[in-house]
C-alpha cells in the first residue's frame, strides 16, 4: 500500500485497486478519485484544519473535499463535526482579520500597531493585576526591549529559525514503527524544543532526544516529555499520541 502525508505529518492510507473487492477493508472513495478509510481521512482533515486550512485538499491530488462529502465519508461524530466546523469558522476569521491567540489565555487578540510585536492581552493583565504582554511573531511571552518590529529576545523568534522548522525535510525513524506494523515513523528532520524553544536536528534512530541547551529529554515523534511519552508507548513504538504536526516556530 502507498504512504502519502499531509503536511509530512499524518498517514494517508492509498488502497490500491486489487484490494478494491475485499470485504473487510473499510474504505470511502473521495471525489478526486482516492480512496481512504475514515479514521484516517478524519485524522487527515484535521490535521489540515490545525494547520491553519479554511478548506480540505487531498494530499495527492490537491484536488478540494467539499465538507459536506468529508462528513460523510469520515463518519464524523455530532462532536466531531462541530469542532470541524468551529475550528474551519475560526481559521477563516483569521485569514480575514490578523488575529492571533493569546499564549496566556487563548481570546483572540487583534494588533493595533504593525510596526510593533510586543502586544499586550487586556484580559490576561486584569486577571493576573499586571501587564501581560506576549511577541506577535513566535506567540510567546514578550522578552527583550520593547518596541520591536523584528523579534522578541526569546530563543527561535528569528525568520530563520521558523522558516527551518517550515521547511525542513522528513527522516524516517529507523529505529520506530507503528504498533503492529513493519512501518517506520516519519518526522520532519529538525524540531524547537518544546521546553526551551532551541532547534535541535534528528541525528539517531532513537525518537527520545536530549536537548543540549536546557538538558531535559522529550519524543521528537509526539514532542512530549520523554517521561510522558514512554508511560504509553516504548523507545521502538510510535507513540500513542500520534507525530505532533509540523512546527511553524518553536512554540507549539
């Protein structure tokens, strides 16, 4: 069977046509042509959705799923199909409008002056009672001297760093595989780590690394703590979490 990812992240499972008459595979066929089983045709569209999409594309094709064939065809729970719907509403709200989430308390905050990356949440600062201010480019507390239009003090809020992280390429992890499968688990080749921001390139097959700035160990995989990450899963089996999307800074 054929391996296709969306954003190199998430598994698109291609079934080929000499499986079309067996009886125990699930599968949908998609408009564009490509066939896909549900579960993964819902992990698949959300994992457009997280980032950032206002419509559903195949990843083979680019040809557009309308939503009303994805909730069909994925089965979509009531639950499902109003996160889908509440999270394709709020992406386009921010394609429309600049917006971004506040790291601190998640409202939607609007930039007033674009010349200026330091931002402050009105709401954050009357529950904590003192000025939250947070960097509109990496979506971290505000560090460094303020104003800025360039960058924040923070580690990894430079256009380099992001655009490494964007664009980096896929390894296989030689040492890892999906539960059950002879299938090697895919990521991009350089993550920020989650706890410190640096950006750290996969050089093992093992998916446990260690930071060399802030020493603390976290799954390159799924970018939890290495503690969390194994409580579920083992040092050769994908993590019960999934591979976190692709970074687009060195914040998640």
């Amino acid at each position: 069977m054929n391996m296709a990812y969306v954003g190199g992240i998430y598994p698109f499972l291609i079934i080929p046509d000499e499986y079309d008459d067996d009886p125990g595979v699930l599968r949908a066929q998609l408009s564009c042509g490509h066939v896909i089983d549900p579960e993964t045709l819902t992990d698949c569209c959300r994992a457009q959705l997280n980032d950032g999409q206002t419509e559903f594309r195949c990843p083979l094709c680019k040809r557009k799923w309308p939503y009303d064939e994805v909730r069909k065809l994925a089965k979509l729970t009531i639950d499902e199909q109003l996160s889908f719907e509440e999270k394709l509403g709020t992406n386009t709200a921010k394609k429309i409008v600049d917006f971004r989430d506040c790291p601190g308390c998640g409202t939607f905050i609007e930039r007033s002056d674009e010349s200026n990356l330091c931002v402050e949440c009105s709401v954050c600062t009357a529950k904590t009672g003192r000025i939250f201010e947070f960097c509109w480019k990496c979506e971290r507390v505000w560090k460094g001297p303020r104003p800025r239009a360039d960058q924040c003090g923070n580690v990894g809020c430079r256009s380099a760093d992001q655009e490494l992280l964007s664009d980096c390429p896929m390894i296989t992890l030689s040492s890892v595989v999906y539960k059950g499968t002879n299938v090697h688990v895919q990521c991009p080749a350089i993550r920020a780590c989650p706890f410190c921001g640096v950006l750290i390139e996969h050089n093992t097959g093992c998916k446990i690394m260690s930071c060399r700035e802030c020493k603390k160990q976290f799954c390159f995989a799924c970018l939890k703590s290495a503690r969390e990450c194994l409580q579920t899963s083992t040092h050769f089996i994908s993590c019960s979490a999934g591979v976190a999307q692709r970074q687009t800074n060195s914040v998640l």
